[in-house]
C-alpha cells in the first residue's frame, strides 16, 4: 500500500484558480511554466508535472 502524506491545502478561488502549496512545489521541483495535467483514476484526481506522464 503506498504511504499517503498531505502536502498542503488550497482554496479554489472565483475563477477556478488554485496556488500549489509551497511544500507541494519544493518536493516536486515545479517551477513557474511547467506544465501539468490532471489524471483521474479511480475516482480520484491526481497532478501531474507533464513530464512525468507515460
């Protein structure tokens, strides 16, 4: 079973905008222009940095 942890949390704003935790941003070395997705599996969503898809 894959260890889960909470990175942080956000807020959606009014125009459907989220800030990425600034803990989430460090992990995962994103940076400002990188891409990312959205994946949904399972009914659940993930983000992903584009690069990282296969």
């Amino acid at each position: 079973m894959a260890k889960k942890e909470i990175l942080g949390m956000t807020t959606i704003t009014y125009k459907y905008q989220v800030t990425i935790p600034k803990k989430l941003r460090e992990k995962h070395r994103l940076e400002e222009g990188d891409t990312i997705i959205f994946v949904e599996e399972d009914g659940k969503v993930f983000l992903k940095k584009s690069t990282d898809v296969s």
